[in-house]
C-alpha cells in the first residue's frame, strides 16, 4: 500500500523505527519520508564509487552493503559493512567532500536514498540527529583507522586468518562462512592469487574446508594462533 509520500507503508515505519531519527520532530520526519527514494541494489552492484560528488546519504532497507577503499594498484580493500537500519554515505555530505570510499551490494539489497539538501535541512533543524549521526561518523572511523592499521603490520597470511575469524564470528549460526576468494581478497587487502593460495595450503593442513563459496573452519585454535602473530 501506497501512502501520501509515495513510500510503501513499511518504508515509512522503517524509517520511524531507527535509533537514529528517535526524538526527531514529527515535521521532519514527514519532510524525510517525502524525500526519500527506494532503490534496489543488485548484488555486487555499486550504490556510489570513490571520488564521485556526494550527492546523498542512504539507508540500508535490506541486504548488505560494503564500503569499499580503493588502493593505488586497483585493488580494493572492505573497510566496513553496513546491514540493516545503518545510514552511509554520511562523510560526504558532512565535509562536502567527493566520496571518500564506494560503496557495493554484498548480496541482493535495498536501500532508501535522502537527497543532499533535505538531509542537511533536517540536520540543521535537529540538534539531536546532527549530534547521533557524528557520533555514528566518529565511530567508523575510529574502527576503520584501527583496521587499516593493524592490517599494514601483518602479513597476508595473518591478515586473511583474522578477516576469516571475523567472518566466522559473525556468521556462527550457519557453521561456514558465505563468501568468494575474491570478497575475501577485498577484505584482506590481498590478491586473489594469495587468497587461492593460503587456502588451499590451510586445507591441505585439515584447517577448514572449502566448497563453492563456502568456507567451514575446522582448526580456529591454528588460525587464531597465526592472526594474533602480528600482536605479539
């Protein structure tokens, strides 16, 4: 069912339902769900590219979403993912800066696109939503400095270890982790050569088991031992 602004009656009660618009005035919250756009991402599919003016910020409404750090070489590095009910594209829009990152779909998504001028309208007159959405800001950078840098001291075999323990974590209730050699060379800074390679030496070694974008640990103790290398 459709509602006066266009939106589904499920996107406005999305909307309502984020931590971040809570104590936001009824008056901006109608002029927000009139602003905003649905868009369907398909998987692997780009919502904005590095460099590019920043002309929105976004909402994830579904699916994932990664942020994407281009290197020198053309390789890009994962340095943060957004699910669900998390705003991105954010940094632009607060520094009027071109985008610092891109940003792709991990897997089929949909999110809702605010237009510049509305969001910074609403920010202006809602002290408290400027003041949460920098606090959200300070946060990811701090997490992204302090991956970036904990990744330029380790080697490759202890940078891709960690990201497969962390994947793991998250991930727990499946059993495996759901990924492809070249999302996991994204994430580890690595070349897709070097994901094939250690993975295949780990599965020689009984480590984990690999199918078709799939990746079962069997030894975290081995694979703990070699990511915390870096640390000692």
């Amino acid at each position: 069912m459709k509602t006066p602004s266009g939106l589904p009656a499920d996107t406005i009660g999305f909307l309502r339902r984020l931590p971040l618009f809570n104590d936001v005035s009824e008056q901006a919250l109608a002029a927000l769900e009139r602003a905003c756009t649905a868009k369907t991402v398909p998987k692997g599919s780009h919502v904005f590219l590095q460099s590019e003016p920043a002309g929105a910020v976004y909402l994830v409404q579904s699916g994932v979403i990664s942020i994407l750090l281009g290197s020198a070489d053309g390789r890009e590095l994962v340095i943060n993912e957004m699910r669900v009910g998390d705003c991105f594209g954010e940094l632009g829009l607060l520094t009027g800066q071109p985008r610092s990152a891109s940003a792709a779909a991990r897997v089929d998504s949909r999110v809702l696109e605010i237009p510049r001028g509305v969001f910074q309208t609403i920010l202006e007159s809602e002290p408290a939503l400027a003041r949460r959405l920098l606090e959200i800001t300070a946060r990811r950078l701090r997490v992204s400095s302090e991956r970036e840098g904990a990744l330029a001291f380790m080697d490759a075999q202890a940078r891709l270890a960690r990201v497969l323990l962390q994947l793991d974590q998250q991930e727990s209730e499946k059993g495996y982790v759901t990924i492809s050699q070249e999302e996991l060379a994204q994430r580890a800074g690595l070349t897709r050569q070097t994901v094939a390679t250690s993975l295949g030496r780990w599965r020689r070694r009984g480590w984990l088991v690999t199918g078709r974008g799939r990746i079962m640990l069997l030894s975290h103790v081995q694979l703990k031992r070699l990511a915390q290398q870096a640390d000692e």
